[in-house]
C-alpha cells in the first residue's frame, strides 16, 4: 500500500469506528430510556393507593353502619322489650329509632356507592397491572437483546481500534499528523481521485498532482487541501 492509500485504509477504518460509535451511543440511549416503564410504574402505585384509600374509607363506612345498626338494635329492645313504660320516654326512644333508620339508609347508599367505585377502580387496576406486566416484559427483553447488541458492537470497536492502532503505527508521523489535522475541520481527510478529478470538491486535479499522489507522494488538493490518494 502506497503512502495515500495506507491513510485512505486509515480513513474507512475511522468512518466505521465513528459508525459503530454513533450506533453504540443509539444503543446505550435505549437501554437507558425507562420512560414508558417508569410511566406505567408510577401510574400503578398511584391506583394501588387510591385503592387502599377506597378501601379504607369501606372499613370505616362498615364500622360505622355496625354501631349505628347495633344502637338501633338497642332502641327498639327498650321501645318494645316492654321494660320502658314511662310514656315521654318511648316518644322519645321512637323518635330515636326513626333517627337511626334513617342515618342507617344514608350510610348504606354511601357503602353501595362507595362499593361501586372500588369495583370500578379494581377493574382499573387490573387493566393498569396487565398493561405494566407487559411492559415490563418488554422492557426485559430489550434489555437483553440491546445488551447483546452492545456487547457485539464493543468487541467490534475494539478490533477496530486495534486494526487502526496497527496500521498508524506503520504509517509516517508527519503524513498521520497532516491528516489528523485535517481531520478536525473535515469529516474526510483523504479523497481519491477519479477520472482526474478530486471526489472531495469535484474540482479537476492537475496531471503531475495526481501522478505524484500515484506514485505515493502526499499531495494535498489545492482546492480542499485534502490529501489526494490516486489508484
Ligand atoms: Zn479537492
């Protein structure tokens, strides 16, 4: 391999570390993106408290509805266990029996419509837990396969930068240094010329340019200043 030729190699080979690169960088971004997980995780949380809130408010609502049916229990044993005779006292015992009925009805369509809404939150919950249940299914295999893919395309970059550490090595440190240099305001350092012209900027090299870059010189477009490599 002539001089242009070793840094045209060199350049093919830093166009696929810096492909491999952007496409380990890509890979590392989605193993890392739980949005959707952490979404439905959040959103699961929050229905399971708002189910045990629900619940909660139920207990107490059944508490209550047991005293209340055991003090009207208590009122209708004095009212007609025949015990009470004073007249004024089973007005007022009768009066507090029809008070305890109906704070009884009032507590129990809370309880029925308090019930309703724990049905209806349960059906959510399930569907929220089936939906988070799926995700994380998901995310696991990705995890997997994305793992995989990141562990292939590090062994790559590897022999890659180690294919490139080889050939540097055997190339001349000033043409390195020049394309180096080059390198860091083009993407391209070299461009081949073909049918005498420069593939960098298209412009026609002249004959003795492209003739000494043949026979391994480095010579340098003297319209993009890249570093000409001729076949
Ligand atoms: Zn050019």
């Amino acid at each position: 391999m002539s001089l242009p030729e070793q840094l045209h190699r060199l350049q093919q080979i830093d166009c696929d570390i810096r492909k491999r690169q952007q496409e380990l960088d890509e890979v590392v971004g989605r193993l890392a993106d739980d949005r959707a997980l952490a979404t439905a995780e959040s959103e699961l949380q929050s229905t399971r408290a708002q189910m045990e809130e629900l619940r909660g408010r139920q207990k107490t609502l059944e508490w209550e509805l047991q005293d209340l049916n055991e003090k009207a229990r208590q009122t209708n044993a004095k009212l007609f266990g025949g015990t009470t005779r004073n007249p004024k006292e089973l007005v007022n015992l009768e009066k507090e029996a029809v008070m305890l009925k109906g704070q009884i009805g009032r507590k129990e369509d809370s309880l029925l419509g308090l019930m309703d809404e724990v049905e209806e939150l349960e059906a959510r919950l399930e569907a929220i837990t089936e939906e988070h249940r799926c995700l994380k299914e998901e995310w696991d295999v990705r995890q997997q396969t994305l793992g995989q893919k990141k562990g292939e395309i590090e062994a790559e970059l590897e022999g890659l930068v180690q294919t490139r550490s080889g050939l540097a090595g055997q190339i001349d440190s000033q043409a390195l240094t020049l394309y180096e240099r080059i390198r860091m305001t083009r993407e391209l350092a070299v461009a081949k010329v073909e049918r005498g012209r420069c593939q960098g900027c298209h412009i026609t090299v002249p004959t003795s340019q492209w003739q000494k870059s043949k026979a391994g010189n480095i010579v340098q477009c003297g319209s993009c200043n890249r570093i000409l490599c001729s076949e």
